[in-house]
C-alpha cells in the first residue's frame, strides 16, 4: 500500500516464485494495481481491482477486473462497478464487458445484500447448454442473501444467485452454518463451519 495524500492511496500485490533446491527465481509480476480514494461515506476505485459477489459471498464471482467502483452510504451501502473481466472469455473476446451494482444493509446482528450483474461476451454464445435454442451473449444475474449472527459464536447465512439469460445450470444456493471464526489479531483463535452449496457452472463463474 502506498500512501498518495490522506483521501488516497494505491493497492497492488506483486507476486514471484521461488525455488531454493535449484536457486531457481521467476520473474516479479503485477497481480493487480488500484487506486483507492476515501471521502467520509464515499469510496472510490480505479484500475484493477478485486470483483467479490458481496450480496451472496462471492457464490457468483471471486475475481478481478479491470475498471472503476463506486461506494457510497452508511448503513445501506450502494456499489456501483462497470469494466473488463476476463473471468468469461474465448479466443474471440479475451474479456467480458462488466456492469453492476450492489446493495449491502447492515444492522445490529443482521446482513443482507442484493445485487444485479450484467456480461456481455461471445464466449457465452458458445457455451454449450446456455440456452436452448439461439444464441445469447449476454449474462443478467440477480443474487440476494443474508447473514443473521445469534451471538459471539454462532452465525447463519443463506445466498441465491440466478441467471435470467441461460436456460440450464441457472441457479446457485448456498447455506452455511458458522462457529466462532478465526482473527489475525487473536493467536490461535479458530472457527469451523458445515455448508451445503449448490453451484452451477452458468451463473457461478468464478466462484470462492
């Protein structure tokens, strides 16, 4: 992280191997790089950046993407994101054209988020099974879930997410019971959780 003035400041990972039976190094690469502007309840990104499905815990997409992010509110907080992700692509179209927005509402011991997403790409007008007859480049996908947090220990969450544009292997769910969770801050503190999940490959594209 580099501090650019007390509004912004610029993320990026750098990543690189190394091998220490052969002395063997590869070479440092660029993961990702964004700018990132703070003014009271408003956030700002630009560049590459992290593309987490907030509203059903990244059970659509765990990614990221190329463009700009917008954030704004308190407890009702609105993104608004548009850019190129290459989490949908061919040898046509390397990357897919990306717009959406996200509902996030957080109070007291409840979460809950609703957020739309819209592709476009021709490499969904070759997946096979999209759609029943035709072909289709777009994807439009509605995702909504919640999280209710009983106490310090126990926390319940359930998340759905649905393309309206394919016509098989449409709709993903999850559900997931938490106990305790795990804090870099705490030294050997722990958590554990059993979850079911239904995942399918025409509207979760990059899940977690």
């Amino acid at each position: 992280t580099a501090e650019v003035n007390k509004n912004w400041k610029v993320k990026a990972r750098l990543t690189a191997s190394n091998d220490m039976k052969t002395d063997e190094s590869g070479k440092v690469a660029l993961t990702y790089a964004y700018a990132d502007g703070n003014y009271g309840n408003l956030n700002v990104k630009l560049g590459k950046m992290p593309l987490y499905t907030a509203s059903d815990e990244g059970l659509v997409a765990d990614d990221f993407f190329s463009g700009a992010s917008v954030t704004f509110g308190s407890k009702l907080k609105t993104t608004v994101e548009a850019g190129r992700w290459k989490g949908i692509k061919s040898a046509a179209d390397p990357a897919a054209n990306y717009q959406g927005i996200n509902f996030g509402y957080a109070t007291g011991k409840l979460a809950a988020g609703l957020g739309y997403r819209h592709f476009t790409s021709k490499a969904l007008e070759a997946k096979a099974n999209y759609v029943n007859s035709g072909v289709e480049d777009t994807a439009d996908i509605v995702s909504l879930g919640g999280k209710y947090t009983f106490d310090k220990n126990i926390a319940l969450g359930a998340y759905y997410a649905k393309n309206t544009k394919a016509d098989n292997l449409e709709q993903s769910g999850s559900i997931q019971l938490n106990y305790k969770g795990e804090k870099k801050s705490d030294m050997g503190s722990w958590g554990a959780y059993v979850a079911y999940r239904h995942v399918a490959p025409n509207v979760s594209f990059v899940p977690t």
